[in-house]
C-alpha cells in the first residue's frame, strides 16, 4: 500500500461549558482504521476548537473527550470524514450525549452513527451490560440476544433513507463487528472453567464454544471493504488469537504465520500493522516489538502504515536508552513487599497518620500510561499542600512483575508501589462497587478507610483539589 496525496478536511467542536479541556482526534490510515495516529488540542475559554486535519481519502475519526464517565459506552464521538470535508459537532459538557448535535457535511449520517451506545471493553472484568446479559442466561441465549440486537440495529440503519452509500455500507459492517466483539466478550466472561491455553472443556464451556464457533459463520472473518471499521480491527484480532487457543497445543505459534494464514493482500498487511502497533504502544518494554517492526518493514517497505510504525519504534529505543541512564537512579520510587498486603486499609501502616491517593493500573492500560504524563509540578504540588502521598498499585499477572519495574523506573513515578495479588484485587474490586475500572483512583484516610472510592484523576486537578479539601481537615 502506497502513501496517498492528503487533502485537509475542517473540524470545529463547541462544548458549553467545555473550558480548556484535551480532545483527542485518532485519524485513519489510508481511510483505514489504526490506533495511535492522533492530534491532540484543547479547546479555548468558550469550550470551541477549530482543527485542519489531512487525510487521503475518506475514512473515519473518533473525537475522543476525557469529560463525564469513564466507563459504560465509549467517551469517543466518530466521524464519517471526506477530504475537504466540513464538520461541526455541538453539546453540552455536562450531558453530551443528550444533546449532541452535529452541522455540516453528513450531519444526518454523524447523527445515526453516534445514536448506537456502543460500550467500552477495556475494563478489568465483564463490562456491566455483558455482566447483565449473563446473569440468567445460559450460552445459547445470550448468542440469541446478541444476534437479535445486531438485527435491530441493521434494520434501522435499512430503514432510513437517502444515506451516503459509502457511509452505510461502512455503518452495516461497523455494527456486524461490533457484535463480534461483543460475542467475543461473551464468551470471554461466560465461558467455564475460564479461558487459558490449551483450552479445559467440560459439557458448559463446550456449549459456548460451540455457540462462538457458530457465530463466526455468520461474520465475514476477511472483509476488505470493513477496514475502515475500528471495530472490525479489534474483532480480526481477537478472532485469530481464538482460534489460536482453540485449535493449538500450546501457545507458541507465531502470530505472523497465523495471520498469513487466514489473511491475504491489504487485509493481511492491516492485520500486522494493526497487531505491531497495538504491541508497540502497549509493549515497547518487549524486545520482540523491535523484531516485529524489522520483519513488517522488510515485508512491506512501502506501506502507509510505515511512518508511524517508525514514529512508535522510535520510542521504544529512546525507552531502551533512557532505560540504561536511569539504572540505579529512581530516586523516590519505593517498592512496597506486598505478600501480607491484602487490603488497602493495610497501606495505613506504611504511611502513619498520612492520607493516601492510591492510582490502580496495569502495565497493558491505555488510558493509565495517559494519566502519567498529567503528574505534572502542580499535580505534586497539590500532594505537598495537603500532605498526602502517592500509592501506585498494579494489578498485571504475575509474569508482568519484570516488565511493572520497568515501567516505574521509565515513566519516574515517584510514590510508593504495590504490585497486588488476589486478595488485594479482590478487595479493590470491592472497595470500587464491584467493578474494577482502569484507571481507578481512590483516597485513603489515616485510618485506612477509603473515602472517595472514584476519585478525580491528575489530570481533574480542580476537582482533586475539592476532594482532598472535603476530607482532609
């Protein structure tokens, strides 16, 4: 695939309400979809921003906002884009979603993509709505929801008129895998014993197995015209890493072998781009990710999705350097022994007479490594003023202790450190209502009780400001 000529299009964004805050725009790849390629601004006073944006042919961008919930369904707007396109999105901070309007080209068409609550997976344990449709529903009829609600939502898009042909034809397949990832989900939270490799069957996770394996038959698996689809970037991905826990004795299949196998032409070399870029950004702590990047480049020296491969590889030699420099040198990082640290309340005797601000993470989160970068002089600043110390605590698996070090000592994140095990995870999922989002940030008293168990990220200072006021006299 070759580099096209770009022609910008025009966004403009008005948030009531919206003040200064950080807007994300992911732009596609060739009109293909692909994490990472991202502009990041700020709206002004008046919550308006104006952005002039390349892009070589029509594709579609997510608007991601970092305002209101973080968890439930995707805090990202998407756009149908064109080149020399003019688009205008509208609302209000404080309720978005109700009174979100859209002017310009293709308003009618930005309005019905955005009306589907598509919901956010990367949460640690089942997403709310997939935990509701297992609660009294055995395999067979949860696979029954999902494909009753994939066909009503096609159908409203059938039942409207006068759309823009390529927008509809990109709005079927963004709904049909989307439904794959939810009935991959679905499998993922309700299948018994749990998924590992090889796979462990008994009669129940058979039957989900099979019903998976059913779904799949109804979904084109290789669906050129679905790359601009996000959704159908997640679903090609774990599609493949299924079918290599269900067919494979071990694990160690090369990952490049498989997706040549199932994949040709650009579906094939999206599959791989998309896959090394998501362990670039996800896992530049892994020497593999440098190999990967060598093999894609030799393969497809020519490929759009190259320049930012290359971007990302750069960070991860910079990492690699700064890695050897900082060696010995984490001053005020401490690494808590957390063998008898079974409950957070138990932090109140590393810290006497401390409030504590605890930031729980992992190592493949996102949206964590974002926080990092707002720890900012003020962020310390406001610690200092109210004399509460910083608790980082992960909950990776075991086999990422290595790789959490790494992360410490790369991103400097001076504060204590626990690496949790079960029963600290456990009681973190409690403390937080029983669903353990990343990042979640919680405030401890000095007895050891929390007190705020959804507190206000790095990045919410004034908000953070007002919660420690509350509690801390």
């Amino acid at each position: 695939m070759h580099p096209a000529f770009s022609s910008p299009f025009t966004l403009q964004l008005h948030f009531e309400g919206g003040s200064h805050e950080t807007i994300n725009v992911g732009m596609p790849v060739h009109g293909h979809a692909f994490i990472g390629n991202w502009t990041k601004a700020k709206t002004d006073a008046q919550g308006t921003l104006k952005l002039t944006l390349p892009i070589e042919t029509k594709g579609v961008c997510q608007v991601y906002f970092f305002f209101g919930e973080q968890q439930g369904r995707y805090n990202c707007i998407q756009l149908f884009v064109e080149p020399g396109g003019n688009y205008t999105i509208r609302g209000q901070r404080n309720d978005l979603w109700n009174t979100l309007q859209f002017e310009g080209d293709l308003a009618k068409e930005q309005a019905l993509l955005n009306s589907f609550e598509q919901q956010n997976f990367e949460v640690s344990g089942a997403p709310l709505f997939i935990a509701e449709l297992l609660k009294n529903s055995n395999a067979l009829e949860a696979y029954d929801q999902i494909q009753q609600q994939k066909e009503a939502d096609l159908a409203r898009i059938n039942a409207m008129e006068d759309l823009h042909d390529d927008f509809a034809s990109f709005l079927r397949n963004d709904i049909t895998y989307y439904y794959g990832m939810v009935a991959i989900m679905t499998w993922m939270h309700g299948r018994q014993p749990a998924v590992t490799t090889p796979l462990v069957y008994n009669d129940e996770s058979d039957l989900w197995d099979k019903q998976l394996t059913l779904h799949f038959t109804h979904v084109a698996i290789e669906n050129r015209k679905a790359l601009p689809s996000m959704w159908y970037a997640m679903f090609k991905s774990f599609y493949l890493r299924i079918q290599t826990v269900m067919n494979a004795e071990n694990s160690a299949i090369d990952f490049w072998s498989v997706v040549k196998g199932q994949f040709k032409g650009e579906v094939a070399e999206h599959t791989l781009a998309y896959f090394i870029n998501g362990m670039l950004l996800k896992n530049k702590f892994a020497p593999e990710a440098l190999e990967q990047y060598k093999k894609f480049e030799a393969a497809y020296p020519n490929s759009s999705y190259l320049p930012l491969l290359t971007a990302n590889i750069a960070d991860v030699l910079a990492f690699r350097e700064q890695e050897k420099q900082q060696a010995n040198s984490s001053k005020g990082i401490y690494f808590i022994e957390s063998k008898a640290l079974d409950q957070v309340s138990g932090l109140a005797s590393h810290y006497p007479n401390r409030f504590i601000y605890v930031d729980v993470w992992a190592t493949w989160c996102g949206p964590c490594r974002k926080e990092f970068e707002n720890t900012t002089p003020e962020f310390d600043a406001l610690l200092q003023q109210y004399k509460v110390q910083k608790v980082y605590i992960t909950v990776d698996q075991p086999e990422k202790r290595e790789q959490w070090r790494e992360m410490v000592d790369y991103y400097q994140l001076k504060g204590g450190h626990v690496f949790a095990g079960e029963l600290l995870q456990e009681d973190l999922r409690a403390k937080a209502g029983g669903r353990l989002l990343l990042p979640t940030y919680m405030i401890i008293d000095d007895s050891g009780k929390v007190v705020e168990h959804n507190a206000a990220r790095p990045s919410q200072l004034k908000l953070l400001k007002q919660q420690f006021k509350k509690h801390i006299k």
